[in-house]
C-alpha cells in the first residue's frame, strides 16, 4: 500500500468531531459513524439530537450500535501502526548503529595512524642510531689504519733515505779505491767524510693495528644508546597509560582472615593471627588473597602498587567469577594472571607454566595495566618503566578485579604492606 493510500485510509477511519482514529466506534440510524464517547458528549449538550454529519434530526435520543466492523479494520490499522512504528525505530536504531560503528572505524584508524606515525618516527631513530655506531665503528677502524699506514710511510722514507746516504759513500770508495796514486789516495781518504749515522733498524716493524674488541666496544655503545632510547620510549607510554588509572580500594569481603587491611582498604599485609570474619560466599579460604571492590568488564585501567622492602607477594588482575575456596592454582587458565616475587629475588611469571623473569633491578611500584580491546595485561617497573611481563591474548569471558597477595609474614621479614598507590593522570 502506498504512502498515499495510508494516508486516505487513516483518513476514513477518523472521528469527523474528534478527528482522531475511532476509539470504539458506534453507527448513528443515518448511517454515520463517531466515537462512542464523542458523539454521547455531542447529544449530551445539545436539547435537539442529530447527526453531525448529515444533520438529521432525531425526535429522540436514538440508540447507537457498536460497528464491529470498524471496530476490527481500526484494531487492525492501531496494530499496523504500532508495527509500523516499532520497525521505524528499529530502522533509526540500525542507522544509529551504523554511525557509531562508522565513528569507531573513523577512530580505530585515526589510532592506527597516529601509532604507525610513531612507529615510523621511533623506528627511524633507532635506524638512525644504528647508522651512525656504524659510521664510528668504520671511521676508528680507518683512523687505526691511516696511523699505522703513516708511521710505516715515515719507517720506509728514514730507511730510503739511509740507503741513499750509504749507497752515495760506497760509490766513493769504491771510485777511491781504483786509483793508482797513493798519495792522492792517502790524501782522499782522510778527507772523506766518517759513514753517515744509521738507526739500529733490528727492532723497528710495523705492527698491524689491533682491533680486538672494537666492534664489541661499538655493539655495547649501540645496546646503551637503544637502552636509552627504550627508556624514553617505555616512559612515554607509560605516561600514556596512566590515563587509565582508577582508583583501587580492597575490598574486605573478599580478604583471607589472616590478612590486615587498612581504614582506608589501600594497604594489606599478613598478620601470625586468625581473625574471626563471618562467613562469606566471597572471601577466600584457603590463601592470603584480597581483590578489589570495584571490578572492569570492557575498556582500559591502570593501577600501581608499592612491593618495597617485601620478600615475597603475587600481583595482577582476576576473573569476578574464580573459585575462592579449596586449593586455587594461579594460572590464566583459572582466571589469575599474575607475577610474583619469592625469596627477596625470584621473579616469575605465573601463565600456565611458571616463566622465570630476569630483570635488571628490584622494582619498588609496579604498575598493572590491562586492555580489554587488545586483550592484554602488561606489567611495569614504574620507576625505570622497564617491563617485567605481559599477557596476550587473554580470554577476557566476564569481569575482572584487581588482585593482591602479601603472602606469609614469614617472622617479620616479609611484613611489610602492599600498598595501593595514588597515581598522578599525565598524557
């Protein structure tokens, strides 16, 4: 049906004194047709009862009859038009939809190029430092060369030259020699001049330079300018990522019993004596672990604890739903992913298989980020950005809290605190 002959049919099936659709339609003796309610509030003000339409004049009130009729095509446009309306909304919905994926694409490549014009401009730093150890590298090695090259031009030119001298001296003799006058002779000789000095040239050589550890040397220079450079790098994103930085407060229902928190729920360490809690289908049972109140499903957070001074301790984010009574393994696959530091200096990786970190410093704050869009938790030591770990391709399937384990008070060396830190936003 055309919009047209939508139109002319609403039309047919207005109220001619309400002008609305017929809302319980009644017919007149003449044949027209109202609203029940419209045309009995028209005869109700009036001494004289007609027709609104035709203007026939009853002599008394006549009786309406219910058109069943119009009463079923009116039901039928009301539903029509409901329907008609549900799909218009869900057209407007579909067209909103595609504007925001549209946006999320504009985005999405707006990011991409913003970190491929990074990447480019990082990369060709590097490319750049890389040439330019080379560029040394080859220009010591040629200075080496070059000095040894003019040392032996100057050992060759000193020995030319003493040759000459004694070459030109043995002529003479030799020409002295040949003469017949002794006399003459006698006299020649004692004017002949002494042999010219000559330098012992037993011990003189030119030696090849040695280049024995140069481009060890330069490969080093190379590694701690890139170190550099990786630290800058690492401090900018980190920079970067502190924009997701939320405020983590512990959440006591979840907390072990031997475990003390703070007022404030930013601090918890682990205490020689079992506290008596009331029994909560959150808290865990077996193992030192508190997680945090406020958990994420979608998007990026970021928070920083301080682990100075432990011995011991377990970090990192948890799945809302993980199993918090009995024996717990830390891995993703349980829904952990985590690091953890044991006996003042083994560092591990809990993912699946423990993987043994090697990192050049003890970190003091430890930052936690996760991405849920790139599937991603990453650990970092704040202080020299350096990384400790990161987990790809986490199966995000619910929410997520983060996750703190003091571990054992093992006689006061491991009691001190971890601590929540307040991170200052800077991009």
């Amino acid at each position: 049906m055309s919009a047209a002959s939508c139109l002319l049919f609403e039309d047919q099936l207005r109220c001619s004194i309400c002008l609305d659709v017929f809302n319980y339609p009644v017919s007149t003796p003449c044949g027209h047709n109202f609203c029940k309610r419209c045309i009995t509030q028209n005869w109700d003000t009036t001494e004289l009862c007609k027709c609104p339409m035709c203007h026939k004049l009853f002599k008394t009130r006549p009786e309406v009859s219910i058109n069943t009729f119009i009463c079923e095509i009116v039901a039928q446009f009301k539903h029509e038009a409901q329907h008609g309306m549900k799909t218009e909304d869900k057209i407007q919905q579909m067209i909103q939809k595609i504007g925001d994926m549209k946006e999320s694409m504009k985005m999405s490549k707006d990011a991409a190029d913003r970190q491929k014009a990074e990447g480019v401009q990082i990369f060709t730093a590097l490319k750049e430092s890389v040439e330019r150890g080379l560029d040394q590298l080859i220009k010591e090695i040629e200075d080496k060369q070059k000095t040894t090259e003019k040392q032996a031009e100057g050992f060759i030119k000193d020995l030319e030259q003493e040759v000459s001298e004694l070459m030109k001296r043995s002529s003479e003799v030799k020409q002295l020699s040949c003469s017949e006058d002794h006399l003459h002779l006698v006299q020649s000789f004692s004017s002949l001049k002494a042999d010219p000095p000559t330098k012992d040239w037993t011990e003189v050589s030119v030696r090849p330079p040695s280049y024995e550890g140069t481009v060890v040397r330069a490969v080093t220079q190379l590694e701690e300018t890139l170190r550099k450079d990786m630290k800058k790098l690492l401090e900018a994103e980190l920079k970067r990522v502190q924009q997701y930085a939320v405020d983590v407060t512990l959440d006591p229902d979840t907390a072990h019993p031997y475990l003390i928190l703070s007022d404030d729920g930013k601090q918890v360490h682990c205490d020689d004596v079992w506290v008596h809690l009331p029994d909560n289908p959150k808290r865990f049972s077996n193992y030192g672990i508190v997680l945090g109140k406020k958990s994420f499903s979608s998007g990026r957070f970021y928070f920083q604890v301080q682990v100075k001074v432990k011995t011991d301790w377990d970090l990192g984010v948890a799945r809302e739903s993980i199993n918090r009574k009995g024996s717990i393994t830390l891995s993703p696959q349980n829904g952990f992913w985590t690091v953890r530091l044991r006996n003042g200096n083994e560092y591990k990786a809990l993912a699946g298989l423990s993987v043994r970190l090697s990192l050049g410093s003890h970190p003091e704050k430890v930052e936690v980020f996760v991405d849920h869009e790139e599937s991603l938790v990453s650990f970092h030591d704040v202080d020299t950005a350096a990384l400790i770990y990161f987990f790809t391709g986490c199966s995000f399937t619910d929410k997520r809290n983060p996750f703190l384990c003091p571990e054992l008070n093992d006689g006061g060396k491991n009691s001190a605190p971890l601590i929540i830190c307040p991170v200052n936003k800077t991009v």
